[in-house]
C-alpha cells in the first residue's frame, strides 16, 4: 500500500493524503495535489520512500511503502 503524505509545516511526513495499490498511481496523485518538481525514490530495509520537492529542493511530502517478508 502506498501513502502519500503532505508536509504540514512541521512534519514532512504529516497529512496523510491518500493510500494507493500502485507507485505509478500514487505518483499521478501526488502530481496532483501537492505539485512537486523533484523525486528522489531511497529504499532502506523494508520501507520504500519516494521524497517530492519543489523546484528549489524544498521537502513538500513524501510516498512511502511497507513491504512484507
């Protein structure tokens, strides 16, 4: 399940957005509602994090997701 998440002022990792089955359909939703112009995809362990930026590297939300096994 993939979430998007938007910076609320205090937390990049604050609203909770929406939830996805697909990266690409939470990509096309995020592109949507937050406006982002950079993506930097890092994967660490389990947990696969896509960061969104604005054109000066601002953090403006994040898509994150959990995989099992």
């Amino acid at each position: 399940m993939w979430k998007i998440y938007k910076y609320n002022g205090h937390y990049i990792q604050g609203d909770l957005l929406s939830k996805h089955s697909s990266e690409d359909a939470a990509l096309k939703q995020a592109a949507k509602k937050i406006g982002f112009t950079f993506v930097e995809k890092v994967k660490r362990g389990k947990e696969t994090i896509i960061w969104l930026d604005d054109e000066f590297h601002n953090p403006l939300g994040l898509i994150t997701k959990k995989s099992r096994g």
